[in-house]
C-alpha cells in the first residue's frame, strides 16, 4: 500500500502536466486558426493558452510549469522548426503565465473572482502586467535572431503583448467559472428564457455590429452588462469570449467597420473593442458578486440576531425578521405565527 501512494504521487504529477501540455497545444491550435502578419511577423488577436496556462496554474500551482513549456514547445514545433532562436519565445510563453500566477498569488487572488479586488487583479496583474514578459521575450528574440527588424519591434510587441493579455482575459475567467459552475437550486422557467433570449440577443447584437459597414461597436456593451447583472461571471465570461470571437472573424476577413483599414489598425480597434469587452464584463460581475455576497451576510446577521431575541422573548421578536427567500409569491405580506395572547393578534 504505501509502495503504490508513492507511485501514486508522481504518476499523477506527470499526468497533470501532459494534461497541461495537451491543454496548452490544443488552445494554440485554435488560436492559429485566426492569425494575421503584423510587420512580418504572425500574431493572433486573441491567443487562448495564455490564459490556459494561468487558470491551471491556479488550479494545481506551479508545480505544472513543465506542461507549459512543453505545449509551448509542441504547438511551435507544429508551424516551424525548433531551432536556438525559438529558445527566448519559450522562455517568455513559460515565465508570463507563472509571473502572473506569482503576482496573483501575492496579493491574496481568489479564483472564485467574488470580489472586485480579485477582477483587478487579474487584470492589471495576470493579464496587463504578466504577459508584458512573453511580448519582451518573443519580440526581442525575432530582432536578435534577425527576423524582425529593429524598426518594426514596437509594433509587433504591442501585437503579441495585447494577444496574449486578451487571452487571459477572455479564457481564464471562463475557464475558473465552468470548473464550478452548477445550475441553480431553484431554476424556474424564466431562468431559462432570460438565458436563453440573453444567448440569441448576444450573437445578433454582436454580428450586426461586427458586419455592418456602419460604427455600431457599442452596441455590444448592453448585452454584456445584461449578462453580468443578470447571471453574474457565469453569463459575462461566455458573453465576451463571444463577442471577440465574432469580431475576431469580422476583423480578420475585413468586414464591417474593420474594411478598408491596414492591419495596424485593424488591430488596434480590434483589441480596444476586445479589452473593453472583456474589463466591462469581468468587472462588473464582480462588483454585483461581491455585492450579492455582503447581502447575503446582512441577511444571515438579521436571521440570527432575530433568533437571539426570540430566546431572550419568546413571542415578541417573530415580527422582526422574514428571509427574502422563504417560499412567498411575490407581493405578499410576511408570514408571522398567530395565537392567543400574543401583541396583534385575534384568538382564533
């Protein structure tokens, strides 16, 4: 028994990290599927494995770095050869989703993401600030190894760097949100309408607005706020992964308000529109998660005090507290227990 715990441990390790490395490659596969050439070099708007990488890193530590740098070394072997010059762009795609994780870390991130602090975190750490390393790393190796020139290195960095950081922004909350998901206790039918007319409206709003030749971006941001107030990161996270993929695919076969633009600012209204999307979303869920969560407690703190003063004076403190959620239509007044003798009631 105690031979196969030891056995155990480090087979499950290593399967952590192939299921890390197979995770990683598949998402940069998908990633591929939507690149463009930036001054010579090829980036994609949205690059998934980033924010792969960061969400198991938060799920398992750091001791799954290994799977990283081996997606990192498969999905490059897949499009190039492997050669010295790729050494600094696996360096840079391994170092930013665990300086990320590191900085997260640090200032005490919660993955449930109840809190507005843990959103900004994520933003201005995990993504804006931790991917700065794989953009220095890759670019400064395609100027050293002599594939991109000097002149053209800002250009391709601000690429790589806004491409990785979306994928944090984009996939992990998604990815952190589905690993807890669970369908609410008390789903009634126009839980599932709202869903669902949320679910149509989303990709309606969202082609129309990427597919005219009109400037009708904005138009994405009240889908967005609708699924933050109404279902929380559980409706914002799929909401934004939706809209940057539906723009994505606009942007890249140049249509709607991204024809007749050259690929710099494709890309930059492209990321504004993704970034925004995704900081609107993220954000605001939040904000109402937190807010959900300090109700909750002021609830609990009113049910107890309540029953505190019902021991101290049976009879006299039934009044004084109703949960919101007792089972009530709405519109009806609260239920307090009736009887003879006591303050406001008709013996029966």
């Amino acid at each position: 028994m105690v031979r196969s715990e030891q056995v155990r441990g480090p087979a499950a390790a290593v399967l952590c990290v192939l299921a890390v490395a197979a995770a990683y490659w598949a998402g940069g596969r998908i990633g591929l599927l939507q690149q463009v050439v930036v001054e010579g070099a090829v980036v994609t708007p949205l690059w998934p494995p980033t924010g792969i990488s960061l969400a198991c890193l938060l799920w398992m530590g750091a001791r799954v770095w290994p799977g990283i740098f081996l997606g990192a070394l498969l999905t490059i072997a897949t499009i190039d050869s492997v050669g010295l010059a790729t050494l600094g762009i696996l360096a840079g795609n391994t170092f930013a989703p665990l300086a990320a994780y590191l900085m997260l870390r640090r200032v005490g991130f919660r993955i449930g993401l109840d809190r507005l602090r843990d959103g900004l975190a994520l933003v201005f750490l995990g993504a804006l600030g931790g991917m700065l390393v794989s953009a220095t790393f890759g670019a400064c190796t395609l100027v050293l190894s002599g594939a991109l020139p000097l002149g053209e290195f800002w250009p391709v960095w601000s690429a790589w760097w806004a491409g990785d950081a979306m994928g944090v922004l984009v996939i992990t909350p998604l990815l952190l949100v589905l690993r807890r998901a669970r369908l609410p206790r008390d789903t009634r039918a126009w839980w599932w309408t709202e869903a669902v007319a949320l679910g149509l409206a989303s990709v309606a709003v969202t082609l129309l607005a990427t597919r005219v030749s009109l400037s009708l971006l904005f138009l994405v941001f009240p889908m967005l706020i609708w699924a933050a107030l109404r279902f929380q990161l559980p409706g914002s996270a799929p909401c934004a992964l939706l809209i940057s993929v539906l723009a994505i695919s606009a942007a890249t076969d140049g249509m709607g308000p991204f024809a007749g633009r050259s690929v710099l600012e494709v890309m930059v209204v492209l990321q504004a529109l993704n970034g925004c999307a995704a900081l609107t979303g993220l954000l605001l869920a939040s904000v109402v998660t937190e807010q959900i969560a300090v109700r909750r407690k002021i609830e609990k703190a009113c049910a107890d005090l309540a029953e505190v003063v019902e021991q101290l004076a049976p009879g006299d403190a039934t009044h004084l507290w109703t949960p919101l959620d007792d089972g009530r239509p709405p519109g009806d007044p609260p239920r307090t227990e009736q009887g003879p003798g006591r303050p406001g009631t008709t013996p029966g």
